[in-house]
C-alpha cells in the first residue's frame, strides 16, 4: 500500500516547485547556517535544472547503480529517482513496525 497521493511524482517533474519548495522552507525560518544552506541548494539545482547537462559518474553510481554506466543520466531526473528509492526504503522500514504493532 501506498502512503503517497496519486500523482505525486508528477510535482517532482515540475523544476520550478523544488527550486520553490527550498525557497519557502526557508521563509519558516532556522539557523543562519540552514538558511543560508537553503539558499545555495536553490541556486545550485537551478543551475542544473537551466543546463540540464548530464550527471558525473560518481553521483550517478552512487544514486542509481543499477543504471547502464553507457547510459546517461540528467539532473533533472534526478528528484524523481531520488524521490521513488525514499518510497522504497521508507516503505521497507516503516512496515515491519506497523506489523509488529509498535506504532
């Protein structure tokens, strides 16, 4: 079972609602460092996001090892497999929980 609305992955396909997302968080507020944190990840996958150019091997392994070393992947692909791999482990962790009754 899903805990996740339909369509959700759909929002990950929109670059402008991350680059946002990091923006807004940052309006709630935190530590300087945080904020400051917030404000360069934006920038920074806004810069991928325009170039869109291709992600380098180390990140690519490390992501998605399953992928072809001849296939390439793009950073604005990115999120989404990010985003489907937490689904996976969270789903793997948070179920045996529930099943034992502990939460």
């Amino acid at each position: 079972e899903s805990y996740h609305k339909p369509g959700l992955d759909n929002l990950l396909e929109d670059r402008e609602t991350i680059i946002w997302s990091m923006l807004v968080r940052s309006r709630y507020g935190g530590m300087g460092g945080d904020m400051t944190m917030l404000h360069s990840y934006a920038k920074e996958w806004n810069r991928r996001f325009a170039n869109d150019c291709e992600v380098p091997n180390p990140v690519k392994q490390r992501v998605a090892p399953s992928l072809p070393e001849t296939e390439c992947l793009r950073w604005s692909t990115l999120p989404t497999i990010i985003h489907q791999t937490s689904i996976r482990q969270s789903t793997a962790r948070v179920q045996p929980i529930v099943e034992k009754g502990l939460l």
